[in-house]
C-alpha cells in the first residue's frame, strides 16, 4: 500500500509499524469500508466505485496522498475522474454522493466535491424543477399541490428527494439553490415538506430538540416573496413551532409572514390556533395596513377574523381578558378602515350567552369593546331587547337611539321599521321611568308623617286637636 501512498511511504521509511492514531480525522464508519476499496486498489484491482462510497474513497485517497507525483494513475485521480465523469452528470448520483460528504465535510471541502455537487443540483433543479418533487409510488395519484411542482415530460418516482438529507447538507442546497436564481415557490415547497419532519408529534426529548433545531432552521431560509410558502403550510409550521418552544425570533417571523397572508387561509386553519397567537398575527396585519392597504384584502380579513371571533366565543375556557384583548385588536382594525361594529357586537353577544356566570360588573368590562355609534340600526334593535347585556349599555344603546330619531324627526325625514321599533321601547321606558318617579314620590310624603302620627293612626285614635 505504501507504493501507492506517499504519506505511508514517509511514515515506514521512519517506522518499522504505522501509528494507526493518524488517522483518527476519519470517523471510523466511513474509514473501514473506504480502507477496504483503498487496499483492493493497492493490489492493481480497480475498486468498485458508486455513489456511496465515492466522496469516502477520494477523501482517504488524498488524505493518504496517493497522487500521481507518487505513482501513475493513482487512487486519487481514479476517483476524482470517476465522481466527475459518472456521479455528477446524474441528478439521483449526486444527490447520494453529497449526503455522504456530511460525514467528511473538511475533506470534501478541501477537494472541492461539495461546490461540485451543490452546483450540479442547483444546475439540475434550475433546467428542470421537477426534479425538487417528492417521489410518489407509481400506483398512486400526485396531489394538486404536487401536480403544481411538476411537469408531466419529466417527474420520475425514482428521482432522489433533497428533503432526504441532513440538515446542515439541506441548508447548503437551500442556500445554493436560492442563488441560482430557482422560483421562490419551488424553494418553499421543498422547505414546508422538510419542515414536516419537525412537525411530527414525540414525547423523545432528543426528538423534539431535533425538531425544533429543523424548524427554526427552515422558518429562516423561507424566500422573502410572499406566497413562496401558502400560509396555510405556515399556520401549520407555527402550530408546530409553539409546541416545540421555538425561538421567538421564528415565532414571530412566522406570524408575520402568515399576517401577509390572511387571504389564503380559512377558518379552519384559524381555529387551529388560540387567541393570543391569532391576536398578534392581527396586530401584524393592522401594522401592514398602515403603509399599505389592499380594500377587498382587508374585508376578507375583517370578516374571517369576525368568524373567528364568533367561533372562539363558545368556548367556555376562554377568559375574559383574553377576549376582550383580541377584540381590541378588531376594534382598531375596524376603525381604521371605518368599518361597522356589527361582526364585534355578535362576538359578544356569543361570548356572554356561553359565560353565563359572568357578574353584571364583568359584562360591562365585556360590553367596553362596543360602540354604540358604529353600530347598525339592526344590531342597536337587538341589543335593545337584549338581556345577556348589562342594562348600562342598554340604555346607552337607547339613548343614542332616541338621538338619532330626534335627529331624523327635526330633518322631516321618515322613520324606518327599526327606529319607530326603537322609539316605541324608548317610549315605553320613559313611561315606566315616570312610573317610577310617582312611586318615589308617594313614599316621600308618606315619611313627612311623624312616627307618632302613624302610630296613632294605626291604633284609631285621635288628638283633640283632630277631633276638632
């Protein structure tokens, strides 16, 4: 062997043994098998070169300096000509041949076959981008999404999948494959696939920190074009980030990223979340709004985000600091668009119908996020007659009600169904406020009466005075 290698050939020449301790640089699992092609070789046996073992074989063989300054043809430039000609004009080659350098990352590097291998794949991906799809078996159907990522001329299930590798090999493809100018959506469809390795339920605590280290690595590499990643694929890499107790630097870049994103979502997806974390994904959205607004963006928004209230409402555990939070953020999302309080008001109104234990004290402190002004004329009806509320907001509800009939009275405009309804339960409130006002008055005079007085009058009898 030491014919073939110079650093062998130096080692004899001042030992009788080779110190096997130099050779601690290789990890074992890869030296043993690679050792073994390299002693074929030494005996002028071409060894068996594939994919798996060829990143191993050339690393040893220029770690062990078989060169061609030592002897012709040696190992080194055999394998360096083999991985150049044979691995890297193949997509399924190279991409096997780089996950074994992960082991041999320094070396490999050294020799230039991760460059080698990162430029094929991207070269590849970016002439046919088909080859960034999963493989599926043949008897099965691809899904619209991965129908959306592949072309009919070249998908092939036998095509090796860059989601297969470690992840600090996938970093360096994402990487690569960003600079070569591949779509931002192709990207993201094979980040959210990757991130579905982090996604998988473990009570292993290894696993989990596994998975977290995935996530917060992908959320990281997502292209800054919006959509690169659909959001609901976000929302499901955020669930996942929150149970994993990913950093707040990735919870937040997610919740952001999905709050530029609201329109492709639907209430299903949202009620996968609780309410803070939707709240500050709001509190996102609002922040965007005030730089750029989209209209039919922000109706969508408005009345998804109403649903979601209406929808959380029911929930018994929801606490009421909670609620009233997340409603705030409606409110001021609402204001800035000038947005009726129509979607809030029913969110409520649920809200306090499923806590009834609520006390008249904390219903107020519910009822703060309402307006009554923003309020329609239907809404104000109901909420007239609406015994869940505290009576405070009805008769504030009742006053602005009886404002806007004055106001249409003086203008000589005709009333509509909803306010002559207003205005007969106005009407009937003042008469039974003077009802009340009598009554007052009556127990008034009655304790004028000195409670001498009464008492005789109780017992029948008279002063003289009285007699007279």
């Amino acid at each position: 062997m030491s014919s073939r290698s110079a650093t062998l050939s130096k080692l004899l020449q001042t030992n009788n043994y080779i110190d096997l301790s130099i050779f601690t640089d290789i990890p074992a699992t890869v030296a043993v098998e690679a050792f073994k092609l390299v002693a074929i070789f030494s005996y002028n046996v071409p060894p068996p070169l594939t994919s798996d073992n060829i990143i191993p074989v050339a690393c040893l063989a220029a770690f062990l300096s078989m060169t061609e300054d030592h002897s012709p043809n040696n190992l080194l430039k055999l394998s360096l000509s083999f991985f150049s000609s044979q691995i890297l004009p193949n997509w399924n080659s190279t991409v096997k041949a780089f996950k074994c350098t992960e082991l041999l990352i320094s070396h490999a590097q050294q020799l230039g076959l991760i460059e080698a291998c990162l430029n094929s794949i991207s070269g590849k991906a970016f002439a046919d981008p088909s080859l960034l799809n999963p493989p599926f078996p043949v008897d099965s159907k691809p899904s619209a999404c991965r129908r959306l990522f592949s072309s009919s001329s070249s998908s092939s299930s036998s095509n090796e999948d860059i989601t297969s590798l470690s992840l600090p090999l996938f970093e360096l493809a994402i990487a690569c494959l960003s600079l070569s100018g591949i779509s931002p959506d192709h990207i993201g469809h094979c980040l959210f696939r990757y991130a579905n390795k982090g996604c998988q339920e473990t009570s292993s605590i290894y696993e989990r920190s596994k998975n977290k280290k995935i996530i917060e690595s992908v959320v990281g590499l997502i292209p800054n074009k919006r959509g690169s990643v659909h959001a609901s694929n976000l929302l499901q890499i955020l669930r996942a980030a929150i149970d994993l107790h990913a950093n707040k630097a990735c919870i937040h870049g997610l919740e952001s990223m999905i709050a530029m994103q609201l329109t492709e979502v639907s209430i299903e997806d949202l009620l996968t979340h609780d309410i803070e974390c939707m709240k500050r994904i709001l509190s996102y959205f609002i922040a965007s709004c005030e730089t750029e607004s989209n209209a039919k963006e922000a109706e969508f928004v408005i009345e998804i985000m109403e649903e979601y209230a209406g929808e959380m409402a029911r929930e018994g555990s929801l606490g009421k600091d909670e609620f009233v939070g997340f409603m705030d953020r409606m409110r001021v999302l609402l204001d800035h668009l000038g947005r009726c309080y129509d979607g809030v008001y029913r969110a409520v109104d649920i809200y306090l119908d499923a806590h009834g234990d609520l006390t008249e004290r904390e219903r107020e402190e519910v009822c703060r996020v309402l307006s009554c002004r923003r309020m329609s004329e239907e809404a104000c009806v109901h909420a007239a007659q609406n015994e869940r509320l505290p009576m405070r907001f009805v008769a504030q509800v009742l006053f602005i009600g009886q404002m806007r009939i004055r106001e249409v009275l003086i203008n000589g405009d005709e009333l509509s169904s909803s306010e002559k309804e207003r205005k007969k339960k106005v009407m009937i409130m003042e008469e039974e406020e003077e009802e009340m006002k009598m009554e007052m008055e009556k127990v008034k005079k009655k304790r004028k009466k000195g409670v001498w007085k009464e008492m005789k009058e109780l017992f029948g009898c008279k002063s003289g005075c009285d007699k007279e």
